[in-house]
C-alpha cells in the first residue's frame, strides 16, 4: 500500500495540492521523496531522510533520467496519513517519532527518533487481522521543517 492520504484538519474531502517537479531514479506511486538541492529534483526516500529534505508522496510511477516529470503532495501540517509499518504495532510508540524505513514504511519503534530523521509522529495504531495476512498500519503526521527542526539543534520546535 505505501502511504495513503487520510485526511486534512478534520476535512476528510479537502484535496491536497500536487506540484509538478522533476525527478530521477525509481520511484513509486504512493512512496515518499524527498528534494535533493544538490540536483534540483526529487528521488525515493530513505533511512536517512530528514526533516529537511522530506517532500511528500508521488503520485506517479517514475524511472529513468533526472529530466523526468513527477507529481507530487507536499506535506504540510495537519495532513494524516495512514502509512505502512516494518515493526509490530505497539501502544508505546504513539506520539513518537519515527524514521522511515525506506520510501515506502516506517520504521517504527518504542524509541522517539530525536534526531532530523525523526519524519513521521504516529497517532494511532490498526491492526487489520481479518485478512489473509495481518496488516499493520498506523496514522501520523509527515513532519518537515527548515534547517534546524527536529534535530538537536535548540533554535528547532522538536
């Protein structure tokens, strides 16, 4: 599944707002990228994402050269998203902070993640046990901020 749009500020028909940008490598519909300022263009998330680089999810499967366009929702706060979890759900890791795993989970933990990695805080936690394999997925909030969020730097909010 990868990330799924749930909602914005209590409006869960708000559409959010796609910006078109160029783009390189593989990356997925639904997955999270992130802007590299070193080539002007977007590229899949990683483990070392961070609050100043995340961007938002594509909208549109893309493969090749950095001259390639993609659509994109930036995150912004207050958007929810229901996002994909590579660890067994746990009461202890909501309103913590999460790295991502890759472009596509969080990499969820009992352990708040206090360093500019730190991308996604989970509100809750659903367990779809009815299916023919368990599924886990929580519902959080991207965080992005400028240079100095989220790290330990003491001009940032987290």
């Amino acid at each position: 599944m990868a990330f799924r749009f749930v909602k914005i500020r209590g409006a869960n028909t708000a559409t959010p707002t796609i910006v078109s940008v160029y783009a390189s490598g593989v990356i997925f519909r639904g997955s999270v990228v992130e802007f590299s300022r070193a080539n002007n263009r977007v590229e899949p998330a990683t483990a070392n994402t961070t609050t100043t680089n995340i961007l938002g999810i594509a909208l549109d499967y893309v493969q090749g050269a950095s001259n390639t366009m993609t659509r994109v929702i930036p995150f912004v706060p207050g958007q929810l998203w229901e996002a994909d979890m590579t660890n067994t759900l746990a009461t202890n890791q909501i309103f913590v902070k999460h790295a991502l795993t890759n472009s596509a989970t969080v990499a969820n933990t009992s352990t708040d993640v206090n360093t500019a990695k730190g991308v996604f805080i989970l509100y809750s936690l659903t367990v779809n046990t009815g299916a023919v394999t368990v599924t886990q997925t929580g519902v959080g909030e991207f965080i992005r901020g400028p240079v100095g969020w989220g790290g330990t730097d003491t001009a940032g909010y987290f």
